[in-house]
C-alpha cells in the first residue's frame, strides 16, 4: 500500500504533524484548506492510521464519493475502504435499486455494524436518508458453524425473508436451495456458494462448491457468515393490514426499500451504525450542503406532492420520513468530531479554527516530457523523494523507458491517485501518469 512507502516522509511535514495534533486533541470543527482530492485522501488515511477510528466522510454526491474509494483502497487497502451508494431511483418511484448496489450497501452496513473499524466514503444524500436501524440490521446476519445446531427449515425461512430466492439449484447470489438435509447458499460475502449438510438439526460439514458443476471445490469450512440479501427482512416487518396484504401478494415489491418508515418498527441513518466514541467525520467542501440539502427535499417535496395527486390510494412517506434535514447536520457537527476539508479557503458558521496546508498540486504536462524532465531535475536538486504512478505494469514499464536517467532516482510505482501533490515541507512529489499526458 502506498501508505506505508509515503509515511516517514509525511511524519516530518510539519503541517501532517499539526493535522495529527488537531485530531488527537479532537479539536473538533477545524477547517483545513488548500487541498486537492488525493491530499484530501492522504489525511483520511492518515486520520484512520493513527487513531484506529471509523473514519465518515461525508461528499457532495455518489460519483464523488465512489471517486474517493480508489484512493482509499491505494493507500490502506480494499479491505479497508467501503463505499454506500445511494438508490439511485428517485423518491417514490416504484422501482427498487439495481441487486449491484443493493450489494455493495449490504457490504458495507455489514462492515459497519460489526464495529470493526474502516473508512467509509457517502454521499451526503445517502447520509441523509432513513435506512433500516442497525439493531434490526446487526440480527439478519447469520454464522453458521460445524457442528453446532440450526434448524435447517427455520434457516431457509430465515433466508428467504431477508430477500434470498429459493430456487431448485444455484445460480447466482442471492439464491437458496435445498434438497432434504442439504441447503445450498450463494451468500453476497463469498465468492463461490457454501453447501450445508444437516443430519438433523445438526450441521455436519461447510463445503463450498462450484455454480457450474454443482461440485465440491474440496474446500471445506469451520463457520460461514450469511449476509442478508436485502436491508431488511420480511419477518422485521410490522405495519398496517393495507400494506401487509402487498406484502403477502408481492414479497419484496418494487420500491420497497423507500417504504422504510412505514414497514419497520425502528429506522435510522448510516450514521446510527457507529459508536459515539468511535468514530471522526470528516466533510468534503462542506460549504456547499446547504445547498444540496435544500434540493434534496425540494424535490422530495414536489414529488410527493404529485404522487399523491396522482395516486390517492396509495401509502407513502412524508419527505421527512425519507430524509434527515438540515438541523439533523447542524447537530452532528456540534455535537460529534467533526473535521472540514476544503480545496480553498472558506467561511462559515461551526468553524474553529482554520488551518491551511502546505500541499500543492502537481502541473498538466500535456504529455511534454522536456517539461517534465526539467521539474523532476530540479526537485531531485532540492532532495525531494519522487513518486511516478502508473496503472499497470506495462505502463510503468513505459515510464520508466521514457525516463531512463530518472531509473535510480524515482520510484515507479503501480496504483494511481486521483491527483498528484507535493507536500512541500516535507519534498515529497507524486506524480500521476495521468496528468503527465492529460488522460
């Protein structure tokens, strides 16, 4: 991970060292500027280095904040980096989110729930909306182990009504078979479906097997973890007659997930999912929510003002029981760690302080390597460590042949920021492919 090969240079910045200083003194409300997106990372990485800390960060919209998780996964790995992608269907629209993004939600409300700590890249809509409460969340996710007890019809029950399809055999995620004392699970954690055999109540053996041959891989397992393939599940349900008819009729029915506050016992928001104590949120460019908010329930508004002209019969949701507001934000930042960082200098009410870095962004080269070849001479002079990201090997590799006199002075390294930066009082410099020739 890049992280690791940037670190010593990042500890003698003096401003890397201030930033340390703001946030393990949870000088909350502190503003840092003059930063562009992959300095942006850098800090949050360092942030979740340091403190071990669920780390939020909180964006203007999904294409932003889906962005940022490349970064993230450059610099502290995969494993590490979580992206919640919003619906992407509109208020009341009877439509359900694509199974690609129901996945990855459930990936990362597992990971969040489970309180093992990660960074977390969101929109602020999606931030704002009102999902299943992570009390109900945190009981749909089912450990199997060898050689303990489960009943094996009260497992499919289970299965299906957290959204699994009971089929004959398995073919995709999300599916569920059963043939007498055996249970086949594609589950959206796994790469290959587990098959459970039962003598009785009892599981005797977890061996995953493949979609093609139906066949054993010989790989043979001492506990799986079954995530839901929906938020919630149909058994979490407790609403009125009107609605459960639908339900009974339909299962889980197109746009259900917008139904929420009117299916479930106990809602909340992703950021209900993490510990007062555990966690730092961080804003991107936060002078602009305002804004952002005010669109998000203006249309709300309107659309539900002409749902509910169009189809008077039908129950949805106020807008406020879709979304939080903007009080709901006011509060997080008065009341939680909270940290804003910005490209420019800004000003806005909540700040405490303001402190700008000493980071710089890296010039377009336009492909001239004279240009270059001149600036990587000139920082070498002044005893910077420069980096060159390319995405691959072979373009590494092209890279290196283009700079041959630079092979023993530069490192050339595989991974590629959003931007490149220098952080100046430290001579670090990262360069992206990228920018050297304007892709």
């Amino acid at each position: 991970m890049i992280y690791d090969q940037i670190k010593s240079f990042l500890d003698k910045s003096k401003f890397i060292r201030t930033f340390d200083s703001v946030i393990s003194e949870k000088k909350s409300r502190t503003f840092f500027y003059n930063l562009n997106r992959s300095a942006k990372s850098m800090l949050l990485a360092r942030a979740f280095e340091k403190t071990g800390k669920n780390i939020i960060f909180i964006t203007a919209d999904d294409k932003v904040a889906e962005d940022y998780i490349e970064d993230f996964e450059l610099l502290v790995g995969s494993d590490n980096s979580y992206f919640l992608p919003d619906y992407e269907v509109l208020p009341y629209e009877e439509r359900s989110p694509h199974y690609v993004i129901r996945a990855q939600r459930i990936e990362t409300l597992t990971r969040a729930v489970i309180k093992k700590p990660a960074i977390f890249s969101v929109s602020l809509r999606s931030f704002l909306r009102k999902i299943v409460h992570p009390d109900i969340f945190g009981k749909n996710i089912i450990t199997i182990k060898k050689n303990s007890e489960y009943n094996p019809e009260l497992l499919v029950s289970n299965l299906i009504g957290m959204g699994y399809e009971n089929e004959f055999q398995i073919s995709k995620i999300g599916d569920v078979a059963r043939r007498g004392g055996i249970i086949d699970v594609f589950s959206p954690n796994t790469s290959k479906p587990v098959r459970i055999e039962f003598f009785g109540d009892e599981i005797e053996s977890l061996r995953l097997f493949t979609i093609n041959s139906q066949c054993s891989t010989g790989e043979e397992l001492e506990e799986i973890t079954l995530l839901p393939s929906r938020e919630f599940s149909l058994h979490n349900i407790d609403t009125t007659d009107k609605l459960w008819e639908k339900i009974h009729k339909d299962g889980f029915y197109e746009g259900i997930e917008l139904d929420v506050f009117l299916l479930l016992p106990k809602t909340g928001t992703f950021f209900d999912y993490f510990d007062t104590d555990n966690h730092l949120i961080f804003w991107d460019e936060y002078h602009f929510f305002s804004s952002y908010i005010k669109e998000i329930f203006e249309e709300t508004t309107d659309l539900w003002q002409k749902t509910g002209i169009k189809n008077k019969k039908r129950l949805i949701s106020h807008p406020d029981d879709i979304f939080e507001n903007n009080l709901y934000i006011k509060k997080i930042t008065k009341t939680t760690n909270n940290y804003f960082l910005s490209s420019s200098y800004q000003n806005f009410p909540y700040i405490i302080q303001k402190i700008e870095s000493t980071i710089s962004s890296q010039k377009n080269m336009h492909g001239e390597l004279e240009i270059l070849e001149e600036e990587l001479r000139n920082k070498l002079n002044k005893g910077y460590k420069i980096f060159i990201q390319s995405d691959n090997r072979s373009q590494s590799k092209r890279m290196r042949d283009l700079l041959p006199q630079f092979e023993e002075q530069i490192d050339f390294t595989i991974g590629v920021f959003q931007k490149g930066f220098n952080v100046i009082d430290s001579k670090l410099a990262i360069y992206t492919d990228h920018e050297i020739f304007s892709r």
